[in-house]
C-alpha cells in the first residue's frame, strides 16, 4: 500500500515539474518542432554513425528561416531546464521553405551545430521547447515515454494533432528529416495500371501526342514562311515600281532634250540663221589682243 501511495507521489511531482517547464507559447511561429525520438537503438545514425535521440523543426514558411541564436531546451520531470544556443555563423542554420533540420540530443555541442547540450531521458516523460532568437517561446510539446525507435510526432508536417510513429501501418514510420506524412500509394497509378496492364494505352498516347505536336509546329513554321514571302514579294514590287516611276521621269525628259535640239536645227536650216562672212580683212594699226589677227597671218 505504501509502494502504491509513493508512486502515485512521485508521478504527481513529475507531472507537477513538467507543467512548470511549460509557458505560453507564440501563436505565429514560423518554425515549430515536428518529431522527437527519446530511445535510439537502430534508428537514424548521426554524423559520426552514433545511435542518438533526436529532435526535428520544422520550417512552416514559404521563405528560408534562419535559426542562428534560436534556443532548444529540455526538461525532464524537474524545474531544472537545459537550454542550448544554436550557434551563428554555420549557413546550415538557414532552413529552406518547408524543410526540416534535425538535433541531436546527445549532450556533446562540441561534434557540430546540430548536437546540442540537452540529453532526452527515455523513461521519463520529456518536456521540449524552441525558442526565438528574442527569448519568445515558439513552440513547446511535452513527450511520452516511447519505446525503442519510437517517435512522437504531428500526424503531418505542422499538423496540431500528435502521434506516436514506428509501427508498422501505413504513414507510422519514424521520418527524421522528411515529411511525417508518407505515401505508400499513388491510386491513379493504380487505377491507370488496372485499365491498360500491357502498357499499349500508355504508348498510343505518348505517340499521339508527340506527333500532333510536331504537325502543330509544321504548320505553324508553314504559315509564317509563308506570310514572309508575301511580305517580301510586296517589298520588292514597290521598290520595283518606284525604279519604273523614275525610269520614265528620266527617259520622258531626255526625249524632250531630244525634240529640242532636233526643232532648233530644223529652225536654223530652214530660216537660214547663219554667219554671213564678206572675205574682207581688215588690218588695223592700233591692235590690241582682240583684233590682232594679222599676228595670225603667214609671210
């Protein structure tokens, strides 16, 4: 009897000591865990090929999150709280939009960014919280005692509702770094194998396709050379006609040239307009360079 009161005594301080780690948290939060693993026996291996516990965030946004400065901290059924720092300066720290990052909960931040201060105790109940970079509390959940490669995690990725993972039904497998929701069957692959087994469908199709599509860009191709050669040809009519316009401006006047002269010697010869000469040579004694034409003569 007194072993029954004492235990039911020391499950009252554990819960007492877990709800005083707990605060309230932001309801904005852009980054929020996503699954934790307290007992890693043949789970996923770390970086240097140790079975350790793990926790997972989560980045909810559409835009890449840096969590340099943010605060992971652990509580495990008493008030003392363990809080570790995520260095700055390692880009690895920037989660892309809708991705995840993973800590290792093995109490050696001196392996790398990713492995923090804080040890998960895998047959207590576990209280885990993230923190921004301001002191604001992000996100808080508060872990069951789980056995080997078990995980607590959202039924998806943000998801309210938590769950255990690691059994062996459909979307209960333990998912470090990936979406918690995993799908096994794709029923429109099914239903598409069920009608055309042989595949025959599949390649009718595809061909079909192909082929309109290479008719489609013939004529396409066809009728804009076409539409180039008739815009062409138009250029060169009127670059034509515009040569035979001033062709005949140039042969019209030329022929008026022609009937010009041809009237003025009909003129001449018919109104007998000519130098009449008399034969006479006069020989004067005050010549100048004008009427000097006697320097002309012979002796």
């Amino acid at each position: 009897m007194k072993k029954i009161h004492l235990g039911i005594l020391l499950s009252l301080f554990s819960f007492v000591g877990l709800t005083s780690c707990g605060e309230t948290e932001s309801e904005d939060s852009k980054v929020l865990l996503n699954e934790v693993l307290t007992l890693n026996k043949g789970n996923f291996q770390d970086d240097y090929g140790v079975h350790n516990a793990w926790i997972e965030v989560f980045n909810t946004s559409f835009g890449t999150v840096d969590i340099a400065g943010y605060k992971l901290a652990v509580c495990s059924g008493s008030n003392d709280t363990i809080f570790y720092v995520v260095p700055k300066g390692d880009v690895q720290t920037k989660i892309k939009p809708r991705q995840h990052a993973l800590f290792w909960a093995d109490g050696k931040p001196n392996r790398g960014t990713f492995h923090i201060t804080c040890k998960l105790d895998s047959a207590r109940t576990n209280w885990v919280g993230l923190y921004d970079n301001g002191g604001k509390l992000l996100d808080q959940v508060k872990v069951p005692v789980l056995q080997a490669d078990h995980s607590y995690a959202r039924l998806d990725d943000a998801n309210e509702e938590w769950v255990v993972k690691g059994g062996n039904e459909a979307n209960s497998y333990v998912t470090p770094s990936t979406n918690n929701m995993t799908i096994e069957k794709n029923s429109k692959q099914e239903k598409f194998a069920e009608s055309d087994a042989t595949g025959v469908g599949m390649a009718i199709t595809a061909m079909s396709v192909v082929f309109s599509g290479l008719i489609i860009l013939y004529v396409m191709f066809r009728l804009l050379g076409l539409g180039m050669q008739s815009k062409k040809s138009t250029e060169s009519k009127s670059v034509e006609t515009k040569a035979e316009d001033k062709s005949v401006g140039k042969s019209t006047e030329k022929e008026g040239e022609i009937y010009a002269a041809i009237a003025m010697a009909l003129h001449e010869e018919l109104g007998n307009v000519h130098d009449e000469e008399s034969g006479i040579l006069t020989i004067a004694r005050n010549t100048s360079e004008w009427n000097a034409k006697h320097q002309l003569l012979r002796k």
